[in-house]
C-alpha cells in the first residue's frame, strides 16, 4: 500500500461534503470535505505502487482548474487516469448542487 499527499492552493471556499465512487477492482473513492485554509490537500491510498508521479500529474491538473479549498482523501484500487478524473468531477459537482 502507498500513501501520497499533494497540496495546491485553492481560492474557492466549499461548505459541503461530497462521497462518490467504491473501492473495489479498478474503481476508486474519493471523499472532499471543506478545508479551513485556502489550500487543497489531497491524500492518496493505493494498492499499486510506483505511480505517484503519474498520481501527481493528474490531480495537480484538475486542482489548477478548479481551486477549491478542500480536503480530498482517495481511496485507490487500480483506477485508470481517466476514472480519477471522471471521480473527481463527479466529486466536485455533488458539492456544487448543495
């Protein structure tokens, strides 16, 4: 198991929560909660080890287009780039409609 924190700052303040997606064979979740600093702090928990470049790259990316103050933790078990990111809008958008 790895385990990985990025941070980015954020400008956006959120007052909901959001929790979407399961853990399971090449799925993942991700939970975001309000942050009390202008930062976004993303922890990762994966099973597959040696990607935390790849991990970096793909949150920086959407976390540089949506700078929300939030604390994401994500919960891995061999999702691709594109499901994570597909997770995080999804994410993003259940904190919005509140």
């Amino acid at each position: 198991m790895e385990s990985m924190t990025f941070t980015f700052p954020a400008t956006k303040k959120i007052n909901s929560l959001a929790h979407v997606g399961v853990v399971g064979s090449g799925d993942l979740e991700i939970m975001m909660e309000p942050s009390g600093s202008s930062q976004t702090e993303v922890t990762i928990r994966t099973g597959i080890t040696g990607y935390k470049d790849t991990w970096e790259s793909v949150v920086q990316r959407f976390f540089s287009q949506h700078e929300v103050a939030v604390k994401v933790k994500i919960n891995d078990f061999g999702a691709t780039p594109g499901v994570v990111k597909l997770r995080l809008e999804q994410a993003l958008e259940v904190i919005s409609n509140d």
